[in-house]
C-alpha cells in the first residue's frame, strides 16, 4: 500500500485532480507508474558508454572515427568528425542522444586520449564485470577506481591516461572518477531517492519494483513472422496490450511496421480502436515497442 499525500495544509485540489484523472482512464495512472520506474537516462548513458567502448575496440571504422575526433582541437575542426561518428553509431544501433553525447565528449572523445586508451578501458569493463560475478556482489565506482589505482599491472597506464605520472593511489583514484562510469545497478540506488521529515531515507531499486509490481506476461511477436499483424490484433483484442519485437537490424522494418499499426483500425467485436505505442525498448540485440489501447471495453 502506498499513501499520496500533499504538504499543502488542507490540501490544494491535486489529489482531487489526480482522482477524476485515474477515473477516466483508470490505465494512464499505472502506464505512469511504470514510466517512473523505467531505467533513467543515466543507466541508458552508461550502458552506450560500455557499447562505445566495445565498438571502439572491435570495429575499425568506429576507431578511425574516434580518432578524428580526438585529433581536432578547435571547435569547428572538431564538428564534422563528430556528426560523422555520431552517425556511424547510429547505424550501429548506438543512438546518440543530448546526454550520451556530453557522456562521451566529457570522458571518452577528448583531445590526447588514443586507441590503447580504449584498450584500457575495455579491458577495466571486462575486470570488473569478471570481479562481480566472481564475487557475486556490485562493485561500486569508488571501489573499483581504488582496485585499478591500486593494481600494480594497470596503476602505470592509468597514469598515463591520466597525464599523472606521480600520483600516488588516492589521487589516481579521484582522477578516475571522471574516466570511468558507474554501472546501472549502482545508479538505479539513487533513481528513487526523496525527502521526507518524517521518516528515514532508504534504498529502493526500480528495477526490482518493476519486476515485483509491473511484471506481466506479455504476449511477444516476432516481426519477422509473416503474419505478425494478424497476431498483433488478436492480442491487442484478447487483451489490450501485447509486445512486438524484432532484431536490432531491423530497426526500420519495426519503425513502418508501427506507421502502418497507427494508421490502420482494429476491429474488436462491433468497436474500432487504433494500436499506440506506450514504451519502447532495446538491447544490445534485440528491439521491441510495448502496444496498447486507447480505450477498452
């Protein structure tokens, strides 16, 4: 249970307009719900930061980009191998928004930093990730900055990323802080974060609230079906909501395949309703848009 209160003294009418709002349509107050625990650009930002970096390694054309980037050094030098990476990304499923972009400018794109810095830093994600499941814990960030300051094989490199030859533990620590990013679940910790004068602050994780109160047992069609329409209106007829999903590289047949959903009514029993799209999700494989409709019966 959960209470909606307002710091108002008598109240100001906002829990009244929120009641006649969830009455007209009871949906909207829990497709909110589940929208504030969704995962916060922060989290999307640092998993692009570990796809960049995976990128950066791998591909060829994605280094070259990367190091014309970082060879300008006036802004206007600097712009056109910019758009250019930024639209190689692009096709590479990495769609760089407002706050990815300042994530990667700030920590990963600046001037002096070269291919074995990506090296490096590949190979710290991959320690790390080896370290958590070994452990079977979350390393937070200061910790494991500390551990890689620390470690006598990667101390010496860190300090060349950093330009500080002599730098003792503590202080290359600090320093890469503004290198390497937290993890989601280290973020999430803060997502729900609020003050109340009353009570103790604690720690709540949205992912675990998604699954404990927004889980459900969503139809899933694949888009790569021939009759995944056909699919798409029973489900959204049976039960109003429904999942369609195809691979990352079909992006564009998804995006036509949503156009022609809002276009083209839906036949339920003698009512016609058009198909919504209420949220929208990727991985580093797959690409799906939850469905919905406006009204039911």
């Amino acid at each position: 249970m959960s209470w909606i209160t307002e710091t108002t003294v008598g109240g100001a009418g906002i829990l009244e307009s929120l009641a006649a709002a969830i009455t007209a349509e009871p949906r909207r107050w829990f497709r909110a719900v589940e929208a504030a625990l969704q995962p916060s650009d922060l989290e999307l930002v640092t998993q692009a930061l570990d796809r960049f970096i995976e990128l950066a390694h791998t591909d060829s054309e994605i280094a070259a980009a990367t190091a014309r980037v970082r060879s300008a050094v006036r802004h206007a030098e600097r712009t056109p191998p910019m758009v250019d990476l930024f639209a190689q990304l692009q096709i590479r499923r990495l769609p760089v928004g407002h706050a990815t972009g300042v994530a990667l400018n700030t920590r990963l794109l600046r001037h002096g930093m070269t291919a074995r810095d990506d090296v490096l830093l590949h190979e710290l994600i991959r320690w790390r990730r080896d370290l958590e499941t070994q452990l079977g814990m979350m390393i937070s960030l200061d910790t494991f900055c500390y551990l890689a300051a620390s470690d006598t094989g990667y101390a010496p490199r860190l300090r060349n990323l950093c330009q500080l030859p002599n730098a003792d533990p503590n202080t290359l620590m600090k320093a890469l802080n503004g290198v390497i990013w937290a993890q989601s679940a280290e973020l999430r910790q803060r997502a729900l974060e609020s003050y109340h004068p009353f009570r103790a602050s604690f720690t709540t994780d949205p992912e675990l609230a998604r699954v404990l109160l927004l889980e459900e047992d969503l139809e899933t069609i694949s888009l790569n079906t021939d009759d995944w329409l056909e699919h798409v209106c029973a489900a959204l007829g049976h039960r109003g909501r429904c999942q369609l999903q195809t691979g990352i590289a079909h992006a564009k047949a998804l995006r036509q395949a949503v156009i022609r959903l809002q276009a083209q009514p839906i036949d339920i029993d003698y009512l016609q309703f058009y198909a919504v799209v209420e949220r929208y999700e990727a991985t580093a494989e797959t690409i799906a848009v939850i469905l919905g409709i406006e009204e039911q019966w």
